[in-house]
C-alpha cells in the first residue's frame, strides 16, 4: 500500500484570544479594517497540511510518502516524521528559503485569524511525481492538499496523465483560487475533500451545481465541525456520520488533516466509506484536545474504548484488526 501526501509542510506558530473576535469587528468598517488581539499565549509547533496527514496516517501504522518543499531548517522535524513512520524520502530542500509558517489565533469560539508564509513550500512545483513513484511503487492514492498553486497543478495534471489516482484537497487555496484553478484541481478526482465552507465555494466559483461536482470526482466528502461528516456519490446512499460528543475541544488547527488522515488510513485497509469516515472522526478527536497538530498518542485500549462510546462494537470489530502497531 502506498500513499503519496503531497502539499505544505510548516511550522505553526498558534495563539488563543481570550474574547471573540466578532466583538470587535464592525461590519459596515470592514474595509478599514485594523484591529489587533492581546493573546494569552504562545506554542510553536509543527504543522503543514500534508506533514499532518503523514504524521497521522504513521501513528496509525501506515508508512505514507510526504511529497513537498523544505528549507535546509528542516532536519529537526525530518527526524521526528521518520521517527513516526513517515518516509522522507522525496522531499525536496530548498537552498535558499525557509519552511514555510503558518501563524494563526483562535478566539473562544474556535473562529480563526492565520496568515500563511509559503517560503520553500514554492519550490513544490519543480517536483516530479514519477521518480517518487519509481523509488516507492504504484501509489494507491496521491493527495494533492494545500500547496504552491503551480505545484498542485503540476501534481494533478500528472496523475491524470499517467493515471494515478488522486485525492483532491484543495482547503485553504479555495479562498484565493479561481473557478479555472479549482475547476482543474477538482476534475477526475477519486474523491474530493472539503469542509462545508469550502464546498460552498467550489460551487460559487466554479460555477458548477453539487452534482456537476459529483460527475467529476468519485466521492465528495464534506466535513462538518462538530455535527460530523457526509460522504456523498453518485448512484450511492449518502452517510453522515457524527463526530464524537465526549470531547473537550482546546484548539481546531490540524483536525481536518487528521480526518484525512483517518480516512484514508481506513481506505488503505480496505474499509468502506462509513468505517472510514468514523476513524477519520476519531482520529480528528485527539488532535482538537490538544494544543498543536502533532501533539497527540495513541493507545489501542483507549483508542477502540472511544470507538464503542462512539460507534458501537460492530465498528470496533471492523477496525481493531488493523491497529496491531497500537500498544
């Protein structure tokens, strides 16, 4: 089984404001707009969409290829991803910038101010899919999450060309791209990422229904927040999922990438979308009870004692056999 995780890899540098901010925005002022935010406190940790989605997909065992550009200040966080399953491999350093940041504040309410520093993360696009290929095997899926737009065009175009098949995650770029981009991200995906947002506007700016969507990607799955998620596909009954209800959130960065990261895992074993969709929540789970993207362990008894809570024995039978690397 092999997966290739393309996109940003980061450092994350996360704030908490102890207000809302809606208190201090006025909405007829917006275009003059200066406002700042005295913070309670500060973490850094690691972070990038597809640097998460590995992390993840390792703690659960697998052995996902990152896909995505570095500055030379990256050896410290190449240790600690390859100390949790994550090949390295094929990432690309740049000589000459920083790993991108990703500086983001989070008021009471879970709403998020961030800005994002893309740094070497531009060099994805000189990067090729067929050497990784060549060295690792035939990946099952590529994702093609948030990244240099040039590069995620590239990573698309050639998995369309030389069929590999692809998962389309668009996330963060869809608030700046254009219908064209997002039109060319999105067409013959296997299956397509989004939250609700985020659906809203692949449709607005692409100018195509919730079923010319459909016609073009194999399976849509639109998170939720709190209320879970929903698989949708053509000629398919659609799932909804909830999320789990007995969980404290603390801080939401990371925990659509850790979803992903369950879901696919789930793929990889041969689940159905249903059980998928359920460890992508549970996974999503521990990283929103923590601050940082990264930050969380797992452990098989509390792990699967979670999953009955939530989804009932029938769904710890399906997925238990396959958390033989959970202690």
């Amino acid at each position: 089984m092999s997966l290739l995780i393309a996109g940003s890899i980061a450092t994350d540098h996360l704030m908490s404001f102890g207000g809302r901010f809606s208190d201090s925005l006025v909405v007829d002022q917006l275009d003059k707009l200066s406002v700042s935010f005295l913070v309670d406190d500060l973490e850094v940790r690691r972070g990038g969409c597809a640097a998460n989605i590995c992390f993840g997909l390792g703690s659960l065992g697998l052995n996902p290829v990152l896909v995505g550009a570095v500055g030379e200040d990256f050896a410290d966080y190449r240790a600690w991803l390859e100390r949790h399953n994550v090949d390295c491999g094929s990432i690309h350093v740049s000589e000459t910038r920083h790993t991108a940041r990703f500086v983001c504040t989070s008021d009471t309410s879970m709403a998020q101010i961030a800005s994002f520093y893309p740094g070497a993360m531009s060099e994805s696009r000189e990067i090729e899919l067929k050497p990784i290929v060549d060295r690792v095997g035939d990946p099952d899926y590529v994702l093609i999450g948030p990244d240099d737009p040039e590069g995620m065009l590239r990573h698309t175009d050639e998995c369309r060309q030389r069929g590999y098949r692809f998962v389309a995650d668009p996330s963060q770029q869809l608030a700046f791209g254009d219908g064209d981009l997002i039109r060319q991200l999105i067409d013959g995906a296997d299956i397509l990422f989004s939250n609700e947002y985020e659906a809203s506007l692949i449709t607005q700016k692409t100018g195509w229904s919730d079923q010319d969507v459909l016609d073009r990607v194999g399976t849509w799955v639109i998170t939720l927040g709190a209320a879970g998620v929903k698989v949708v596909a053509n000629g398919a009954e659609t799932i909804v999922v909830p999320a789990l209800s007995e969980v404290t959130a603390v801080e939401p960065t990371g925990v659509g990438d850790a979803f992903r990261a369950g879901f696919l895992a789930a793929l990889a074993w041969g689940l159905d979308h249903r059980h998928a969709a359920e460890l992508g929540c549970l996974l999503a789970a521990h990283v929103v009870e923590q601050v940082g993207t990264q930050e969380y362990s797992l452990t098989r008894e509390k792990f699967l004692a979670r999953c009955e809570a939530a989804y009932g024995a029938e769904s710890v039978a399906v997925i238990e056999p396959h958390l033989h690397t959970l202690h």
